[in-house]
C-alpha cells in the first residue's frame, strides 16, 4: 500500500512533563504534522511487516535559484534525521510498531513537484 503525506516532515521532539500544560511550538507542530498524517492516511493494515518512507523537504528561503536548481532531487544531509522521520512516521499511523522488522528512509530535496513524504508499508 502506497500513499502521500503533503509537507515538510516534522521530526518527533524530545518530549518533557512540562509539555502537557506548556506547549512548546515544536511540540505543537509535530503533533499538528500527526492530525494531518491520520488525516490522510485512514485504511491502514494492523499487520504491518516493513515500511519505506522517501521524504521530499522543501528548500529554505535563503537559497538562490541556482542552488535550488543544482540540489532538486539530490540527497538531504541536514535536520531532520532519517530516524527522527521513521520515528514520527511510524508513531503517527502504526499502532504497534514493534511488528515492523524491516525499515528504509531516504531524504531528498524538494523535486519540483512539492515536500511530500511518501510511504510504502507491507
């Protein structure tokens, strides 16, 4: 099963007691990223063997376009981490994840077509 989470992928924070009553905006922001993938992604299978995540991030704002053009669909080697995806990815649509034996995470920069963070589960 394949399917599309549009947008930037919000790597899970590091999660303190004080976040219950004092909401950091990173804390807000990944569990906004969380709605929105339950949203979008309803018939998801319980027995779940492996996953494959390609996560598209979108340029910042201070790039040219001549260095947006050189690096379109190349790899990504700044935050957010490949787990820290897996990880949100996986605790936003797997209820038990412990099932899942097999994982593959690749980060790309943004290819034209917008941040997007596509998934494969089988």
């Amino acid at each position: 099963m394949k399917f599309t989470i549009w947008g930037n992928p919000i790597a899970k924070p590091r999660m303190v007691k004080s976040d219950k009553w004092k909401k950091r905006p990173c804390v807000e922001a990944y569990f906004r990223w969380v709605n929105y993938a339950k949203y979008t992604v309803k018939d998801l299978p319980n027995d779940i063997y492996g996953i494959a995540i390609n996560a598209y991030i979108e340029f910042p704002k201070s790039y040219s376009q001549r260095k947006m053009l050189k690096l379109a669909n190349k790899g990504h080697r700044q935050k957010p981490d490949c787990d820290n995806i897996l990880k949100a990815v996986m605790d936003a649509l797997i209820k038990e994840d412990k099932g899942v034996c097999s994982a593959r995470v690749n980060k790309y920069w943004d290819d034209g077509n917008g941040a997007r963070v596509e998934v494969e589960v089988w």
